[in-house]
C-alpha cells in the first residue's frame, strides 16, 4: 500500500532526524553544565510559546483547504493567510523590544536574544509550512531532504561554535537561530515555485481566515503548556532551579525520541485519514488508526529497553539524574499519540470549537497541576503533571471522536 510505503521514507527521515537530535544532547551534555542546558531549554520553550501567536493558528486551515479548494482558490487562500504571520511578527517585535529586559531576566539571557525571538519564530514558521506542504502534496522524500538538511545544517553550526569556539549556551541558541533563517529562505522560494503566492491580497478573506484559526491558536499553545511550561514552574520552585530545568530538559529529550516516531507516522497518517474520510473509506480509516496506537506502543516499550545503554553511553555522567525523567515523560508521549490518532477525526469534520474546549480543558489541568505538584515534589512533580494530563486529554479525544470512528 501507498500509505506503507510514505510510511516507510518518513520513518526513515524522523528516524535519522532523532539520531542527529540524539547526537546533539549527547554533545551538549559532555560540553555543558546543566544550569546551561536550562538556559537553552527556558529559550527554546519560549520560542514554543511565541509560535501558535505569531503563526495566527494558519497551520491546519492552510493543510485543510488544500484538499477543498482549486488551484487558483488555494493559492489565494494562502497567500491571505501568510498575513496574519506577518502582522503578528510586526507586534510581538515591539512587546520583545519594549520588554526586553524582565523577559531577558525570566529567560536567564541578555536582552539582544529576546529581540530576536520573534523573528527567529517566524521563520521556524515557515519551516514547518514547508514541510507540512511537502506531506500534504505526497513528497516524502522532498520532506526528508528539507528536515534532514535543517537538522544537519544546525548540529554542524552547533560543533563550530560551542565545541571548536567554546561559546556555550549562546553558541547553541544562535545555531538554532541561523539554520531556520538559512532554510526559512528556501522555503519562500518554494512556495513560489509551487505556486502558492498569489499577487494580491484579500483582506476579507484575511478576516475569514483569523477567524477560523483563532481555536488552533489555543491548539498549538497547548503544546506549549504541556510539553514546555513545566520546565518554568521548576526554575521557579524547585530548590535545584535551572540546573535542574536542564536535567529535566534531557529527560524530555530522550523521550522525544517518541515524539518524533508518532510524527513520522502522523505526517503519513493524517493525509491519508482526510483523503479517506473524504471517499467514505471508513474500513480503511479505522485499520490505519489501531495500527498508528500500535506503532507508538511498539516504539515505547524499544525506548524502554534501550534506556539504560542510552544513558550508559552517551549521556554524561552529571546528567544520569535525567534517566528517571526519561521514563515518566516517554510514557506521556504514548497518551499523546492516542490523542493525535482521534484529533485527526475532529479536523476533518472542522470540530474546531470542540478542539478548542479540548485543548483549554488539557492546559487548565496541567497549569493547576503543576501549581500544586512542583512547590511539593520539584521536577518529579511536573513529570507525573504530565502523565495525567496526556492520559485526560487522550480520553476526551476517544469520547469526542467514537461516533466518527464507528460509521
């Protein structure tokens, strides 16, 4: 089958994207200390908070109304939705100008980083656009080359300039700084040649579209709150502060691994739920979701087994602390793919305001978790945060999308 085969290529590309990430953590934990390492992750997880603003939530009506629209329609609707972005990177460049100096505090880093957060997000944006664009025109391979070559361009940039320069945690948020850009470029470029880029703009249709993607702002920011905010309530409250931001951030990153699996089947899976949902395909539709679950399930009990050679080996000593976050956060992630595997239910039938209530419902439940769990357990506290709320979210999704899955 067709859908095996994508499978097959964006495993490979996710697989070897892992390995690059992987080598990247391995690097870092020999060449940092783990207060550093919290510096880079309180970065990185802003830049996630900034993301679902600037981008306007265009990400899923963009992929949506590529299977809906002709040509000429789409490539309207997407150049009218590439202004939202665009007005959003204008506002949030002042908010950071104006209030560089607190956020540069909350951050750990000087105020010069937070100016350029939002544009560093933007074409991050961009990035994603591109490589979603590939999934949805049924390009895997034109998909792994990009991702790969984002992935590979950063990890060079960050042996030049924390291994050989020695710049630190500055050194490795700026390679994460000029490989978007490098890519972001190319990425414009491609959507010319697709065609994507219409001459003028319709402000109506702008309107329109802010409108519908308002619930997917809430959507992205979720992921924010779930995957990232913790790593703030543990600089705040726990004893060990940043240092143990930056155990914490290496445990999420190993079981990230997991993430990065569920996305490669997810880039294939998606798709072709929509195309079948579309034709009325429903027997298809419902084998390919058991053999999503199963796939996470299968990945999670391999990262299981191979925790302990992962730490024994490539991990360094002063990070072994991040083993116990490992596990708990790996087994977040497997709830999280049953979430995906009956989100993909509700966009197509444009349950918009019900994913909405959804993601609010997740991020009020981490947010008065984390509250309550790490002033009293510190770092183990947001983990566990994590785990039940992955596992509430999950069990929404099923209740909300059961009646799609049974037809």
């Amino acid at each position: 089958m067709k859908i095996f085969r994508h499978v097959y290529i964006y495993f490979i590309s996710y697989f070897f994207n892992a390995a690059l990430s992987f080598l990247t953590i391995s690097l870092l934990t020999h060449k940092l200390e783990p207060r550093d390492y919290g510096i880079i992750n309180l970065y990185s997880a802003f830049i996630v908070l900034l993301t679902p603003f600037i981008s306007g939530g265009i990400f899923y009506p963009i992929s949506i109304e590529y299977y809906k629209k002709s040509r000429e329609e789409y490539q309207q609707f997407f150049t009218s939705a590439q202004v939202i972005p665009l007005l959003s990177l204008i506002f949030f460049t002042l908010v950071c100008t104006l209030f560089r100096q607190p956020i540069a505090g909350f951050l750990r880093v000087t105020s010069t980083w937070v100016i350029v957060l939002p544009m560093t997000v933007w074409w991050i944006m961009n990035n994603e656009i591109t490589m979603m664009m590939c999934r949805i025109r049924n390009k895997p391979w034109a998909f792994t080359i990009f991702s790969t070559g984002k992935n590979l361009l950063e990890i060079l940039l960050t042996i030049g300039l924390v291994v050989v320069l020695s710049w630190g945690w500055q050194g490795r948020l700026l390679s994460a700084v000029i490989a978007p850009v490098a890519l972001g470029l190319f990425s414009i470029y491609l959507f010319y040649r697709w065609h994507f880029i219409a001459k003028t703009v319709v402000w109506k249709q702008v309107q329109q579209i802010a409108w519908v993607s308002v619930p997917f702002i809430f959507e992205r920011l979720t992921i924010f709150v779930l995957a990232n905010s913790d790593k703030y309530f543990i600089d705040k409250f726990d004893l060990k502060s940043t240092g143990q931001v930056g155990l914490y951030s290496v445990g999420a990153q190993i079981a990230t691994i997991v993430s990065l699996v569920i996305l490669s089947m997810n880039a294939a899976y998606q798709p072709y739920v929509f195309q079948n949902l579309a034709n009325k395909n429903n027997e298809k539709v419902r084998k390919s979701t058991w053999m999503y679950i199963g796939g996470a399930a299968l990945m999670i009990v391999g990262l299981f087994l191979a925790m302990p050679l992962l730490f024994r080996f490539f991990i360094g000593d002063q990070f072994s602390g991040a083993r116990v976050f490992a596990y708990y956060l790996s087994g977040a992630y497997f709830m999280w793919a049953i979430y995906n595997a009956f989100l993909a239910y509700l966009l197509f039938h444009g349950k918009n305001r019900l994913i909405l209530y959804l993601s609010v419902a997740g991020m009020t439940l981490s947010i008065l978790l984390n509250f309550f769990m790490v002033p009293r357990y510190g770092a183990y506290g947001a983990a566990v945060t994590s785990i039940i709320t992955y596992t509430f979210m999950a069990l929404l999704a099923v209740i909300s999308a059961w009646k799609y899955l049974k037809k």
